[in-house]
C-alpha cells in the first residue's frame, strides 16, 4: 500500500485516478448482474470501493472518500436525466469528443442506473447540487455560485477555486 504521507497533487492524482477506477469496476459488477432494483447502484459502488482497497490500489478513507464523489455526480446526473427530461450530454456540457471513451461510456451506464433509482437516491439527506473546492468530481461542466464563471472537466479532477473570484462553491452548469 502507498504511504499515508502524500503531497496534494500526488493525492488528488490518485483520487482522481480512484474515481476513473470505481467508475470502471462498477459498470464491470453492473454488466455481471440481471437484475436492476433499487439498492443496485450503491452495492455496485460499495463493490468496487471494496475491490480497490483489497488491491491496495486505494486507502479505505480514499476508498470512501472517491464512492462519495462518484454517487455525488450519479446523483445529479439522475435528477437532470428525470428532471429536465435532457440527454446526459446536456448535463455534461462538454464536446463529447474530448471526453476518453471509456470513462464516457461508464459514467452513462452508471447515470442510467442511477436514473432508475432516482425516486430511492432522492430520500437520501446527503444528496446535495453544490460541489465544493477540493471535491473530486467527474466529467462536466461547473459554474461558481459566486460570479457564474465555469469550468470544464474532460476526466475527473479535483475542483480548485475559481478563477474569476476564488469562490469555493459551484453547481453543475445545465443549458
């Protein structure tokens, strides 16, 4: 296992590589099972957690930390995607083109899902539409609460402060 003593860049890297990571190993376990009910997505996540701690490839506080983040971005995925009656790609808000393949291809699988269980994910209290400075988050596009400037993320990647105002709040950017 890797050394708990990691500098930010080296930690947000392997978070942002985590994120890739259970993104990955949850459409793996999705595409294995028949059956789409509601405890699925969380037993898929919690799968692939579980799988990167046992290869030491994450901490479990990492672990923890990046599932957090995953859920987070499904769950906004699934309010915009019932909500706004909007493809994924609007939600994105990104030249799908620049976006690698396979993460594209995970992250909709999973957003699907996570569609199908929106009545379920919207019971829990953790659900929030704020993302903050220094969460990892997903493919996208987030706007400052503060001045409206957005940035674009093209693979996960940790959010640093706005460019425009420093602000450390953002909402996903919808059109």
């Amino acid at each position: 296992m890797k050394s708990p003593q990691k500098n930010s860049k080296e930690r947000y890297q392997q978070l942002e590589h985590g994120y890739a990571l259970l993104l990955e190993r949850a459409v793996k376990t999705f595409e294995d099972l028949e059956k789409k009910s509601a405890p699925v997505l969380r037993h898929l996540l919690d799968t692939a957690k579980d799988k990167a701690v046992e290869l030491e490839e994450l901490t479990l506080e990492e672990a923890e930390q990046v599932k957090e983040y995953v859920t987070h971005d499904l769950h906004d995925a699934a309010r915009h995607l019932i909500e706004e009656e909007r493809e994924l790609a609007d939600w994105l808000r990104l030249d799908l083109l620049l976006v690698e393949r396979q993460l594209l291809h995970n992250f909709s699988t999973l957003a699907e899902l996570a569609r199908l269980e929106f009545k379920h994910l919207m019971k829990d209290p953790r659900h929030a539409l704020e993302w903050h400075t220094g969460e990892i988050v997903g493919i996208g596009a987030l706007q400052c609460e503060s001045c409206g400037k957005q940035i674009h993320f093209h693979k996960p990647g940790h959010i640093p402060p706005c460019s425009g105002c420093h602000g450390t709040c953002f909402h996903r950017a919808h059109i």
